[in-house]
C-alpha cells in the first residue's frame, strides 16, 4: 500500500483508480454522542434494511446489541461508576468532587460567557440567559447515586480499514473498493461463502439469515457518488458522526483531542486513526473517552490476512522438503 508521510494511503490508486478524488470516511467524535439513535433509523431508511426484531437485550436502550447484517449502525450505551466528564482535579474548572453549589455557579458563568456583555441588561440579553440556563442539566444534590454515573455512547460502523481482510479472502469479487477508498459489498455477486466473516478482525459484516449473503455498511456508497452526505452523517443532531475527506477529518481529530485534554479529559484518544496499526489505519475512526475494550473494540486490531504471503512461502518450502525427502527414498530403495 502506498503511502507519502503526512498523506493518507492511495487505496483507491492501488485498486486500480486513476484521478482518483480524497479518500472519504467517518470521524465519529463519541464525546459529544446523545445516543438519541438518528444515525440507526437514517441508515435502515436509506438502505432499506430490516428491523432486528425489536427485541430489548436488557442493555438500557441498546436494542441492537451490535452490528451485523441488519444494522450497519450501532449505538452502544455504556454505564460507568465515574462522574460525568471526568476531569482531573485542578483542570479546566472544578474538581470532580465539588460540591453541588460550587457546580452551579460554574454553570451559571459558562452560561453568561455564552452572552455577548453588550447584551447584558436588554431583553435579548435576558433571553439568552433564560435559553442558556434552561439547556443546563440539573446538578444532583449532594449524596445523589448520579454524581457518580456517566454514560459513554458510541455510533458503532464499518471502519472501511485500509488493509481490509474481506476484500483479500472474497473469491466472487462481491467485495471491492471503491474510488473514494471505500469498501463495499455487491449483493447480486455475493454467494454467501462466508469466507469474509472471520476474516474482519472488528466482527462487522455478518451474514443475513434469510438469504444467506453478507451485509454491512457501504457508507452510502449511492449518495457520496451523487456528493451527498452518507444518510447517518446528514441525521446526526449534535455532528458526532462527521463525514469528509479522510485528511481533514484527522486533522479536526487531533484537534478536538488536544481540546479535550487540556479540559482536563486526559483519557481522550483517538481509536482506528493510525497507519501503523494492524489493519493500516481505519476508514472510520473514533474519538473514545476511555479504553477501546470498554466500547467493544478489540485493542490491536489485525487483518487475519496479513501474514497470508510468508504462511504459502513457508508452505511451499515446507512442500518442497517433503518431496526431496519422497525423491530421497524412493531413489535409496531403489539402490
């Protein structure tokens, strides 16, 4: 896989692309995920994918437990026994133990540095603060269980990995990359082999019961051809889910980690982001607020194929002694 420092890797150029536009994917920064399940309706409308049955898993709110072929979206719901935020002591404001009075007037001055001071004292001035004030979350009372509870939530998809094992197993071609670096599944080409399955080391595509064939994301393959937003992307409320060339979307990154950090959110870190790693960087990476393993990724993810060259090298070595070995014998009884 090519690839210049600081440049994301010519995927779409090694599949045979010539003029081949930006590598395009997903930055999902989960830190500011409400988990209002948008990004799951918007996916399942565009594509027409069928319901999972609606069954409650007794997960709070997560419904869909996790992707597969009939949810390309996944939002997972995590509850820790941690404060909301959890920022270090000292940083960025007030420590985590804070009384509630103190909290509320932090937020009583986050609030008036939303105001513009020339507003101060008019109508419209008032207002804002009345608007403001009223989208703050209450501040649980001292002894309050909830001071000591936070919800991580996170918008689960295809990472679109750079050295994606689905593609390298697939024997039909079902399986391809497309010009903005993508990868996607062609349901009419599909057998059904399953030889993909195993062979992503984020457990994402899966096949469907009924028919047999494997599904997963194709990151609105349709609507970026048409320069449209992917269908999650366009729903996203808060823009958790952001959706540009791959690049860009990793400088923002770094920048909103930097952001959270010197807040005081030191456990911030981005995860598929890295060309080094197992699956030479993901065509969808996340902003997490703790370890992968708490949101369900695996922590060094690794393409099953990667070392497929040396495995049919040592074979046919291997192959090759075995048959000197048959020569050998065959030439010594003869003697």
């Amino acid at each position: 896989m090519r690839r210049l420092s600081g440049v994301e890797p010519q995927v779409a150029a090694d599949a045979g692309y010539t003029d081949a536009p930006p590598r395009m994917g997903f930055f999902t920064d989960t830190s500011i995920c409400i988990g209002c399940k948008a990004c799951e309706v918007a996916c399942k409308e565009w594509n027409a994918v069928p319901d999972d049955g609606y069954e409650l898993l007794g997960m709070s709110f997560d419904n869909t437990g996790m992707l597969g072929a009939n949810s390309w979206r996944h939002v997972a719901f995590i509850e820790q026994s941690k404060p909301v935020g959890c920022q270090d002591a000292g940083l960025a404001g007030l420590p985590t133990g804070a009384p509630a009075s103190e909290r509320v007037g932090q937020q009583v001055a986050d609030v008036m540095a939303q105001v513009d001071p020339g507003a101060l004292g008019t109508d419209t001035g008032a207002q804002k603060v009345e608007e403001a004030a009223e989208a703050l979350p209450p501040v649980p009372d001292e002894g309050d269980p909830r001071r000591d509870l936070r919800w991580l939530m996170s918008s689960d998809v295809c990472k679109h990995c750079t050295h994606a094992g689905c593609l390298d197993v697939c024997p039909t071609g079902a399986l391809f990359r497309t010009e903005f670096g993508t990868v996607v599944v062609q349901e009419d080409v599909c057998n059904g082999c399953g030889y993909c399955v195993p062979a992503c080391p984020y457990g994402v595509i899966d096949k469907r019961p009924d028919d047999g064939r494997v599904w997963k994301c194709t990151l609105c393959y349709d609507r970026i051809s048409d320069g449209l937003q992917p269908a999650c992307a366009k729903a996203c409320p808060t823009e958790s889910i952001q959706y540009g060339p791959l690049d860009e979307l990793r400088e923002r990154a770094r920048g909103r980690v930097d952001q959270l950090v010197e807040a005081g959110v030191t456990q911030a870190r981005l995860y598929g982001d890295s060309p080094d790693d197992g699956v030479g960087g993901a065509g969808a990476f996340f902003l997490l607020l703790d370890e992968p393993e708490v949101y369900g990724f695996p922590p060094d993810p690794v393409v099953p194929t990667r070392d497929l060259v040396s495995m049919w090298k040592h074979a046919g070595a291997a192959a090759g002694l075995f048959l000197g070995l048959g020569i050998a014998a065959f030439t010594g009884r003869r003697r």
